[in-house]
C-alpha cells in the first residue's frame, strides 16, 4: 500500500486520515495550452502539480487531479476564433491559431465548474483550497474564492496569497525563463531549448528569454524556496483547526451486491 498525496492513489480510509490531519486540497488550474516551441503543452498542469505534491508532503493535504479547462481573452475572426497567447502574442487584430491549444471555456462555465468542485471537496470534510497555475484561470478564481468560502465555509488561496512574489514566484511569466526553469527542473527531458531558432523571436512568449536566462539550477531555486515559503504559511493558518467535523466512514442498511 501506497501512502501517496494524490487524491486518485488513496483509499478511502487512506483519504480520511489525510483529511483528519490535514483538510487542505490543492487544485492544478493549467491548459493545455502552446508553451513555446521548446515546452509541453501540459506545462500549466505540470507545474503546479509538481509544487503542491512537495508541499502536501511536508505540510498534508490532497491533490486534486488537475483542470485543464480554462478562461482566457478571445477573439473571433472571420469564423476562426482564438484565444490567450494567439491573441496577445501577436500583433493587434492579427492573431493566429496556435497548434496544440486545447482548454477555452467561458468564465461563466468556468465558474460552474469551480462551485461543482467546492460543494464535493465541503461533502468530503475539506477546510481549504489551494489553487495555481494557467494566470486567466487565477484570476477568475481569486475573483469568487471570497463567495466559496462564504457559501462552502472552505478557505480558497493561490499561492501567491501564501508568499509568493511576482519576481521570484512560481510561473510569473509564460514560457520564458520562470516557466521554463520550473520545468526544466521537474523533467529537463520535457524541454528543448534548441527548437527556438537563436535568430528569430520566439511564438507566443512572454517574459525573459529562455534561451539565456533559463536554467535548471534556477528552478531547482524557485521550487525549494517557494515551497518552504509556502509551507510555513500553510501550518501557520491551519494551526489552530477544529477537526470535530469531519466526516467518518460509518455504514447501515447495507446491501450485498457481490455476485449479482
């Protein structure tokens, strides 16, 4: 057996042990989205994916599989409809489609699906939500966490609410040096460096070169220090929780259906 922080690898008495101890969920918000020509369209997942498994593991709590869904600007033109990085990455009303894009969903379905995954995590005895990644998709959750935690009585951070900066943080650019040093860390086998031509300007990226100011090195910095960071906030904020609440694993009335 398995002791893993990843809510899809736990039983369910494994589950609400972790609970007991800890009631923190940690929700990936990525796309699967163009991350240059030299990173995976999963880097918005990937992430911080990688970066709430090593704070669960000091600090406990779950994590949620990750939302690839996502909102974004868009834009139709002349039947074709784009978004995100096809829009801003290139020059007004001139966007392009970028191969790979696959996440664009409205605000408002977005919202739908954020309250669908707040009322189950409230069912199952969860206190906080830690959500990152895709920035669109932050931004539209920083702007209804306030009405979550009203409504579900569940506490909703990103990391940048628990001690990020937007220098030194954790994916405070789109594929340039931050994303790419974070990845680079994680998987260096994920990325390839020499798929951006040193003579042109690299698609749809935003932020420090990559090709001179990325480094494992770097990431490996901006992973351990974020996540001590945020792992002192996290124990400092569930210090005093009342676990009277949780849910138990109790049945009655049950009915045998082994062998029908």
């Amino acid at each position: 057996m398995i002791n893993s922080v990843f809510y899809k690898d736990l039983q369910p008495a494994q589950l609400l042990e972790k609970i007991t101890n800890c009631p923190i969920a940690y929700l990936p918000i990525g796309t699967l989205e163009w991350h240059g020509r030299h990173m995976p369209l999963g880097t918005d997942m990937l992430i911080p994916e990688t970066v709430f498994a090593k704070v669960a593991e000091s600090a406990g709590g779950v994590v949620l599989p990750p939302l690839f869904l996502a909102p974004g600007i868009k834009q139709k033109i002349k039947g074709k409809k784009f978004a995100g990085m096809e829009i801003c990455g290139f020059e007004e009303n001139k966007p392009n489609q970028l191969f790979g894009n696959c996440y664009h969903i409205s605000e408002k379905l977005f919202y739908k699906i954020l309250n669908g995954i707040l009322e189950n995590l409230k069912r199952n005895g969860f206190k906080y939500l830690v959500a990152h990644g895709h920035g669109p998709s932050m931004n539209a959750f920083s702007k209804y966490k306030g009405k979550f935690q009203k409504k579900y009585g569940i506490k909703c951070f990103t990391l940048f609410d628990l001690g990020f900066t937007e220098t030194d943080g954790i994916q405070t650019d789109h594929a340039a040096s931050n994303e790419t040093s974070l990845v680079m860390s994680i998987n260096s086998k994920l990325v390839d460096i020499e798929n951006l031509n040193q003579d042109e300007i690299p698609v749809a990226i935003w932020g420090k070169d990559p090709r001179t100011d990325a480094s494992i090195e770097y990431g490996d910095k901006l992973i351990s220090t974020n996540v001590e960071q945020v792992v002192i906030s996290l124990k400092k904020i569930t210090e005093n929780l009342d676990n009277s609440q949780l849910p138990k694993i109790e049945f009655s009335n049950i009915k045998s259906l082994i062998g029908k």
